[in-house]
C-alpha cells in the first residue's frame, strides 16, 4: 500500500472520529480548527484563518459567523488596515476550545493506543519533515 493512500485514509478516519467528538460539544471540525487557529496565532482575518485551517475562504466566512453568533469569536479592526477585520477567542471560545481539547485527546490516544510514546514522538517529527517537504515543493 502507497505511503499517500494510507496516509489519506488515516486523515479520513482521523476527520470522522475528531467529528463526532466534536459533535457532542455543538462543534464541526473546522470550527475547532479555526478557534485553535486563534489561540495559536492570535487575532487573525478570515484570509488567515482559511489558509491555516485549510479551508476555502468562503467555507471560512461560513465558519466565522456562526462562531461570532455563538459568542464564541469577537471582531474588530485591524489598526494597521481599516478594511480589514481581525478575529479573537472570546473567554466562551476559549472554555469551549478547552472541553474540545479533552474529546481530541481522547481520539489521539486511541489513535496512538499500541504506539510507545518514543515512537509517537518520531512519528509526529517525521510528519512534520513531510508537510515542511511538501511546502517547500
């Protein structure tokens, strides 16, 4: 089996089960992706959080009103540039980005469940080595 089609299918397995985690907390993934984003990075615009949570800037869009109609993002101006708006955590995003961790921790230890931590480890190292590989491309 191709290294590509087993990593894909361990996306897909990895997206369904984040899924119905998240689901249980009234999240999609890309809501918890576009919050970690914003505790990551900081404020960010909706072009930010597209590219760093992999997803159109429309879906984006999408994602952030329903997350500043929960209450869950705040927005404002970027004083460097008037048009453009800049998202952050609000402290309801943060306790919910919070009670999500727990449910994704729970699926990557399942994930990992036969895994030695060491080799856990090497696995995320390596990972990383291949996207920085293929951006680089």
């Amino acid at each position: 089996m191709r290294l590509s089609y087993l990593i894909g299918q361990l996306d897909r397995v990895i997206s369904r089960r984040l899924a119905e985690a998240l689901v249980l907390h009234g999240l999609t993934l890309p809501q918890y992706t576009a919050l970690s984003v914003l505790r990551a990075r900081g404020r960010s615009s909706n072009a930010q959080i597209a590219e760093r949570s992999f997803i159109t800037p429309q879906s984006a869009n999408e994602v952030v009103k329903t997350m500043e109609a929960n209450g869950w993002v705040a927005r404002e101006s970027d004083p460097m540039n008037r048009r453009v708006v800049l998202l952050s955590l609000t402290e309801a995003g943060k306790t919910l980005l919070d009670a999500c961790d727990q449910a994704v921790d729970q699926v990557e230890r399942a994930m990992l469940d036969d895994v030695a931590p060491a080799t856990a480890q090497t696995l995320q190292l390596l990972l990383h080595t291949c996207v920085r590989n293929l951006r680089a491309v």
